[in-house]
C-alpha cells in the first residue's frame, strides 16, 4: 500500500484518478492528501509532501508552487508523477533540478499506446526521410485545454528529430474532444497516417497510477520517461 497526494484533485484528470483508486486501486493506493489550485481547497501544498507519491494534473503555475516546497524541503521527498504541460524552459529546469532529490517522470501523455506510436516514429521517421517523404501534425483537443501545441503533439515533434528538424503542428480547440493526434507522412506517390485517438480520459488516470506505483518501487532520484516505464516495468 502506497501513501498518494493529488494536486488537481478536481479537474477532469484528477477526478478520473480519485475515481480509479476507489474502484479498481483501492489494495494498492490510499489517497493521503489533495489540492485543488482553481478554488484553493484541499490541504496545502506541503501537506502533499508528506506522500510517498504525488500525481500532478494541475497547471504550471501549481506544479511550479509543488517543486519550490520540495526543493525548500529537501529531504524525505515523494516521487513525483507529473502530466501537467505548458511549462516553460526556465520551469522545467527546476524539475530536472529537483529530479537529483527525488525519481520523476514528467509526460504529456500516460497512454501506453502514445509511447508506442513515439518509438514506431523514432525509429523509422528518418527511413521515410530518405526517400522524400515530408512530415506534418494535426492535433484536436477540447476547448478548455490552454496550451497549444499540446504536450503529446510536441512530444511527436521531438521524435520525429532529427529527421525532419521543422515540423508544422496544426491545433484545434473545439468542442468536448479528449484528444487526437495524426502525424501525416507525405511521399511523392502516397502516404502514411499515423493516429492516436483517446476514447476515454481513464487511459491517462490509469497509466498515471501504474507510473506511481512502478516509481514506489525503490526508484533512485532520477528525471524518467515513459519509455523507461514500458521498458522495465515487467
């Protein structure tokens, strides 16, 4: 049984997070504590601290207040579990600064599926390059998301480098949409679709809890990925 803190308690993601734990969680993780940054309830930031692991789905200016307590801190850290984007460079050294202290992993996206589709896009994007193929993102999220690009469709971008160094990203805010990603490759007789398309926000909440729990696994202090997770997880 692992203690668990959750910062966004009350938006989309969290609640689909609190909802798991009762339901399918509920031997494994025991919700300790929860801030909720839009309406300051819950308990306060560094009651979150006193976890074995915290799971943010806030927003930067609170994942921003979470890593600064933790750092003050210092000591006695949680792992941290962090699906919050829009961060900027200056906020994300802070985190890889905090990751000597304590293990993160830092995605904009849990789904196991989304880390499939990265590898396939890694490792084969420069092969299309080759032989002429240009490269192009769509991305549609709900209208409530604020960041855009969004944090899967720059995570696309960034495996698709170096072969294709300027990738042009479309977004659309519209709507109720949980999130769709294409990556469209263009040859000079066909082309190739890539698509992850989110059915449920649970998938995310899911792999957000997996994640957890795998870092509560004697983790050393360390920044991982999801592709970390997938590889050594078993």
């Amino acid at each position: 049984m692992i203690n668990l803190s959750l910062l966004g308690s009350n938006g989309r993601m969290g609640s689909h997070v609190k909802k798991l734990i009762d339901e399918d969680y509920r031997d494994f993780v025991q919700l300790v504590a929860e801030y909720n940054k839009a309406d300051n309830q819950g308990d306060s930031i560094e009651d979150l601290l006193t976890s074995n692991v915290v799971i943010d789905f806030s927003n930067p200016d609170a994942t921003n207040r979470l890593v600064a307590a933790a750092l003050k801190k210092q000591n006695g850290l949680p792992a941290l579990v962090i699906g919050t984007t829009g961060f900027k460079e200056e906020e994300l050294q802070q985190i890889r600064e905090l990751s000597s202290l304590t293990p993160i992993i830092i995605s904009a996206n849990f789904s196991t599926a989304v880390s499939v589709f990265l590898a396939i896009i890694k490792e084969f994007s420069p092969i299309l390059k080759k032989f002429g193929y240009s490269a192009r993102v769509s991305e549609t999220h709900h209208k409530h998301k604020k960041d855009a690009p969004s944090g899967t469709a720059l995570s696309i971008k960034k495996a698709l480098e170096p072969a294709y160094p300027k990738i042009e990203i479309t977004s659309t805010r519209t709507g109720e949409v949980i999130g769709e990603h294409h990556l469209y490759l263009d040859g000079p007789a066909d082309g190739l679709v890539l698509s992850h398309v989110a059915k449920d926000r649970s998938v995310f909440a899911r792999g957000a809890l997996e994640v957890a729990l795998w870092l509560c696994k004697d983790k050393n202090s360390g920044l991982y990925s999801m592709q970390d997770f997938l590889e050594n997880s078993a």
